[in-house]
C-alpha cells in the first residue's frame, strides 16, 4: 500500500494534541489543503448519492476547521460536524463556518439519536481515530501490541456501530418524500498506510452491519488516487464506480508536465492570478485591486 510517512500528524501526536492554535491555522490557511478538502468533499457528496434538488442533514465526522463543510453548504446541505481538536474548531469559528459543531471523539461513538442524518461523511477521521489508540498504547507498553490491536479495532466497531444506527434506513419518516427505495450512506475518505489497516476498518464495518466497500479514484495516478469507504444500510446497492485516470490529466499533479505545456496566453495569465487572489483573499490576506497592468506581459528590459 506504500510506504510509510513520518510527516502524518497521527504519527507525531494525537489530533487533539497536535493540533493547537498555530497548527490549525496553519492547516486552514494552506492552499494545497484547501483545494483537497474541498475535491474531496464534493465527491463524497457524490458518493452519499442525495435526492437531487433537496436539501438533506449530514453529519461531518472530523470536521476540523469546517473547510469540508463549505463544501457541504455550497451544495445546498446542512451539517453537524464532530472534531477532536479544540483548537480546530475555534478556527471554524472564527470563519464563521455554517454548521454546528462539538467537541468530540469519535472512538467513543456519537451523542445523537438513531436516524436523525440523511447520511454521513469524512475526511481522514476513521483512520486517525484507529491511529489514536495504536499509537499511545504503542507509546507507552510496546510490550503490548496485542492490547493496542484491540483497542484500534474496538473503537472502529464503536463508531460504525454507532454510525449504523444514525444514517439507518430512514423509510418510515421519509414516506411522504418519497425516500422508500433508498436507504443512507456514510462516505469515509482516508489514506491507508497498509493492505492490512484498509482490511482492518472494512472489517470493522461490516461486522458492524454495514454493506458496501471501498471506492478507489484514480488508482495508477501516485499523486491524485483516493480510496472512499463507502457504507450502506437499509438495504444493499451496487458500489459506486471509482474516477479512472483519463478523467484527471497527470499534469494537474505535475508542475514540471503543466510547464511542458507551453506558453500560456495573456488570458490564462490574468484567470491564473485571479484564482490566486481569491485563495489569499480566502486566507484573509491583504490583495491588490486589479488594473490594467494585471497579468499584462511586461518588457524583458524592464
């Protein structure tokens, strides 16, 4: 599955921890992270396969700085949103993120009501809530690794158990909506580090009575490929197909390929810098307006 990085946050500390104010901040404001948070999130959307044109309530597990629930709020949606890191949700605060949000850890389950969600969806928090607990057992009884094993799978069973019983098949109170056919999903985008951790978490879920598996995006591409766990209940449905690689070219990953492209035209010049404004303009960073000198070619002897 690859190998290994030290640079995963899990690696280092848990979330709740590495996160503090200068991390989350720090993740909020990078640009790189923004745009994947927000690719990422829409096709989660995608995958949750909603009722189109009607607004449904999700829960957003890891919801950090609420930069995947933008994306949840562009479409039309209302969330919740779970996370672990005070620091995290301070942040979504301070950007006056839409939905609303609790401190709260995943591996001990979530404090709401069966069926109250049209379906759920994250971005990495079902593998770092795995990681928690391997890690500081790891950390403190190395001698122990059975012992952590069964804490990692424990608290995978409690969230999906727990997940089962908030997206469950809600027919009856969807009847009028005419929802009788289809019941929720939960859409978990992670990053493995292994055959046997995917093995770990779909094995969880499943013994937890969800259906479904894992979609993968992109498979032969090093740099966009992204697995999607997608869980069913209420009923069984053919998985979703994952993005082949034809649909993203290698280029939107590879700076030197997008620079064997050519020179671009004063158009996609101006486009360029335009996008770039809106991302700092975005971090809340100071922009100069735009003249007639924007992204206009300049002399060499200038």
């Amino acid at each position: 599955m690859g190998k290994m990085t030290a640079r995963r946050p899990e690696h280092q500390s848990p979330p709740d921890i590495f996160y503090n104010e200068e991390e989350a901040q720090k993740y909020t404001r990078n640009t790189r992270i923004m745009d994947v948070q927000s690719q990422c999130s829409v096709r989660a959307l995608e995958l949750l396969a909603l009722p189109p044109d009607q607004p449904s309530i999700l829960l957003d597990l890891g919801c950090g700085s609420g930069l995947s629930g933008e994306a949840i709020t562009e479409q039309g949606h209302f969330w919740v949103g779970l996370d672990i890191s005070q620091a995290m949700l301070d942040v979504a605060l301070e950007r006056s993120a839409e939905g609303d949000m609790l401190l709260s850890d995943l591996g001990h389950g979530v404090p709401f009501r069966p069926a109250m969600f049209d379906g759920a969806a994250q971005n990495s928090a079902c593998r770092a809530s795995a990681e928690e607990a391997r890690t500081a057992a790891v950390r403190q009884h190395r001698e122990q690794q059975r012992q952590a094993d069964e804490q990692q799978r424990r608290r995978l069973l409690a969230l999906w158990e727990r997940q089962q019983t908030l997206v469950e098949n809600r027919k009856r109170e969807r009847e009028q909506a005419a929802r009788k056919s289809r019941g929720s999903r939960a859409v978990f985008q992670f990053y493995p580090e292994s055959d046997q951790q995917v093995s770990l978490i779909v094995k969880q879920a499943t013994k937890a009575g969800f259906t479904g598996g894992v979609v993968v995006d992109y498979p032969n591409s090093t740099k966009a490929k992204k697995l999607y766990l997608v869980l069913m209940c209420g009923g069984s449905a053919p998985l979703p197909q994952g993005l082949q690689d034809e649909g993203v070219p290698e280029a939107a990953y590879n700076r030197r390929l997008q620079l064997k492209k050519g020179v671009r035209t004063t158009a996609a010049i101006r486009e360029k810098i335009r996008q770039k404004k809106e991302r700092r303009m975005k971090q809340g960073k100071q922009v100069h307006r735009d003249s007639k000198y924007t992204g206009r070619p300049r002399s060499s002897r200038f």
